[in-house]
C-alpha cells in the first residue's frame, strides 16, 4: 500500500460529495495510487476496480481509514486469486467495503462528534476561565489576554486533530494489515473505553466551568433581586444538568448549556 500518497489523500475524501453515491469519488481518489499499482499490468482489470471503488460509500472522514486500508488489501487478493476465486473475492471486497466503512463510521461518530468536538470547546473555556478571560467584558488587547486567548485556541485544536491524525494513519496500516478475526483492525482498539474516558474528563472540565461561574456571579452579591435571580439561574441549570443526564440525553448538549452558563456569567458579572 502506498501509505503517504494514502494518507494525504484521505483528507480530501469529503471533497466530492453527491447525493446519489455519497462518497465514493472521494473514496476513488483515495484508493487510485494504490489501484494503478496492483493493476499496473492489468487494464482491462484496473477498469473493474474503479468501477467497483465508483459504488456507494460512506463513512466518517477519519475513521474511513479503517475501511481504506481492508479494501486496498482486498483488491490485491483479487489480482492474486484463482480466475475461479475472481468473482468470491469481489463479492468479499464489497462486504468488506461495506460492513467496515458502517461499522467505522459509528466509532468515528461517537469519538469525535459527540465528544472530541464538545471536549475541545469545553478546554478552551476552561483555558479562558483560568487565565480569567471574560468573554464579552475582557479587554482583549492586554498581552496576557491574548495569549490565553491564544492559548484555549490552540489547545482545543490539539485535542481535536491529534487524536484524528493518528487514527487516520493507524486506521490505515491496522485495517491494512487486519483480517476477519480482529475486523481489520478495528476491534483492536477498545473504543467505549476510549470513549467513556474522554466524556468522563469533560464532564469535569464541566463541573469547573459550572463552579467558576457560581463564583463570578456570586461573588459580590449581596441579597437583592439580582442575586435572587442569579441563584435562581443556577438552580435551574443544575436540574437541567442532571434531567439530561436521567434521559441519557447526548453530553454535547450540556457543554453546550455550560458554555451559555459561561457567556450568561460573563455578561452579568
């Protein structure tokens, strides 16, 4: 598999999206290199493959390495098969396409839009809170300001990209090297574990957002309708907190709630 000419191309696989087949010339352009390489001698059989690489395909755009990496090794094995295997081999190349590019997509759907994303957005107002940076009353042209600012910026990027660079490559070179018994590599790595981990870290980086903006809204509050009302907001957010939890309701939704909470602090304090 040409690995580097793989990997770069693979972030452009949402580049060609339709509506009839998705993204299957993303997938395409992901897979030519190799394709021209294993059929290099072979037109008539390079000509099959793209029709086959043309069909429907969807999947999350980093974890469709996991897919790329099985469907590559899957067509070498069908220029290595038995004329009399062709066409088993093919059959398999499409249940593999099909059954990975599913299963991924649900791995990558989980990890990084439900909780890599919000996770990221929770840090950097957990940076901004530490440096005390107000949202909307800071004056952000202070040195220190912006380079908190700065900071939470770049933190909250990290968080997100690192992780999906190396499950890009990984899924690349495990779905590559994987078979049936370990789901081309995508069994390999114990997600929900993986998962719960990130969500549990959110959920505190929550829990000091919430008490940072119990403490800039009460901190000079004396006992008039303000802080009547403030308390009140407070309260109100703490049972949404935990009748979202109750309903399973999805945690982005509650970084979502803090991050207003956060806004809502800065403004009335």
């Amino acid at each position: 598999m040409k690995k580097a000419s793989t990997f770069f191309r693979s972030f452009l696989l949402q580049g060609f999206w339709n509506y009839t087949h998705m993204q299957n010339i993303g997938a395409l352009f992901i897979m030519l290199p190799n394709l021209k390489k294993i059929y290099k001698d072979d037109k008539a059989g390079l000509k099959r493959a793209v029709q086959r690489n043309m069909e429907a395909f969807n999947c999350h755009p980093v974890m469709s390495a996991y897919s790329i990496g099985a469907m590559v090794k899957q067509e070498e094995k069908i220029v290595s098969s038995a004329p009399a295997n062709t066409e088993d081999e093919t059959r398999e190349f499409r249940i593999i396409r099909a059954s990975t590019a599913n299963t991924a997509a649900s791995v990558g759907d989980r990890l990084f839009w439900a909780t890599l994303k919000p996770l990221s957005l929770v840090l950097s107002f957990t940076v901004l809170f530490g440096g005390e940076v107000q949202v909307l009353q800071e004056d952000i042209h202070t040195r220190e300001i912006l380079f908190t600012a700065a900071l939470a910026v770049i933190g909250s990027l990290l968080v997100y990209n690192i992780p999906a660079l190396a499950a890009r490559f990984k899924g690349l070179v495990d779905s590559y090297n994987g078979d049936e018994d370990n789901f081309y590599g995508l069994i390999k790595v114990n997600w929900n574990k993986i998962i719960y981990f990130l969500k549990t870290i959110g959920q505190v980086l929550t829990g000091f957002i919430i008490f940072y903006a119990l403490y800039v809204m009460f901190k000079d509050a004396s006992a008039d309708v303000d802080s009547i009302t403030k308390l009140s907001l407070l309260c109100a957010f703490v049972i949404l907190s935990l009748l979202m939890q109750k309903l399973q309701i999805p945690t982005i939704f509650l970084y979502v709630t803090a991050a207003i909470v956060f806004l809502a602090a800065s403004l009335l304090a």
